[in-house]
C-alpha cells in the first residue's frame, strides 16, 4: 500500500487500523507520479498495482471500491495464480 501522506500519518493510519502490512508514504507524489496515479486535482487515484516477483506489472485495478477492496484484491489474486497465505 501507497500514499501520499507524510509517514507519521501512514503510522497513526496504521495502528488505528491495525495492519498488519507496510505503508509507503509518498509525500513527494514522485513514486505516484512514476505509477500515472495521480488526477488532475493532485489527489492519488485509487488503483491496486499487481507486481510479480520479477517485478513485472501483470494487472492493474482502477476500479477499487474502499468497501470491496479487499475481498476484490483476493479475488483478483486468485485469478492470477498467486498461493493462498499459510
């Protein structure tokens, strides 16, 4: 997971949370930026980036849903083959 808010508040995000998984925090919007993230008000689109182990881009989602998000992220994980957690 990415952001754009500054570190502290991907922390205080975190723990109220309680995640379980790291917070990139892109406060300079370059990482965003690189990605095509970004609207044209400034603000990171909601989009989930699926990266292989060889770092290869093999789906990206721009139609997340905050309340399907993660039942759509395990879905999607899925159909790309990816092993259930142990």
């Amino acid at each position: 997971m990415a952001s754009t808010d500054k570190p502290e508040d991907n922390k205080g995000f975190a723990e109220k949370n309680e995640a379980s998984f790291p917070i990139l925090s892109d406060p300079s919007k370059e990482m965003c930026e690189a990605y095509g993230v970004m609207s044209s008000w400034g603000f990171a689109n909601r989009w989930t980036y699926y990266i292989d182990p060889e770092g290869i881009v093999v789906k990206i989602d721009k139609d997340v849903d905050p309340r399907t998000a993660g039942a759509d992220l395990l879905a999607d994980l899925q159909s790309l083959g990816v092993p259930p957690a142990n």
